[in-house]
C-alpha cells in the first residue's frame, strides 16, 4: 500500500497537535500519560514530536481523555485557520 505524501499543512497541524499535548501534559510523564491512554510511550513521543503527524482517530481520543482535553478543543487549538490557534499553544 503506498501512502500518499503529507501536505505541508497536514505537517503543520501534526505539529500543533504534538505541541498542545506536550503542554497539556504539563510534568506527568510520557509513560504515565501513555500507559493512561492504552499506547506505547514510543507512539506518545512520535505524536508528540510530529514524527507521526496524522495519529489514528481514537489514538487522539485515548490521549485527549488521558489529559482532560476535548476533542473540541483539540480541533480549534490544532487548526491553522484558526487566527488565535498559535496564541493559544504558546499561553
């Protein structure tokens, strides 16, 4: 199977995502927040880093309920047409 090539905007979004869970996270530990979600730290960690930019919908819904975020939230904060989307991550 090939899998077609990510758009620089899907990179982006990748980037956002790993970026607000890396900040919610806050000190809990990759592993803790992992084993939380059912995943692998090494699957955290490639989300986290945008190494794995288009994770598989109910991987973001085991992690998002592992931190408390909704899944609203995850997709305002993660898109780049929101125009205080980058404010945001960075609070």
């Amino acid at each position: 199977m090939v899998r077609t090539p990510l758009t620089p905007l899907e990179r982006e979004r990748g980037e956002r995502l790993g970026t607000l869970l890396r900040q919610a996270r806050g000190d809990r530990s990759m592993v803790e927040v992992a084993a939380q979600a059912g995943l692998s730290a090494e699957t955290l960690r490639k989300i986290e880093t945008g190494r794995a930019p288009t994770p598989a919908f109910f991987t973001v819904v085991a992690i998002a309920g592992a931190l408390g975020l909704s899944l609203d939230e995850l997709a305002v904060l993660c898109s780049p047409l929101e125009p205080g989307g980058a404010e945001l991550l960075s609070a």
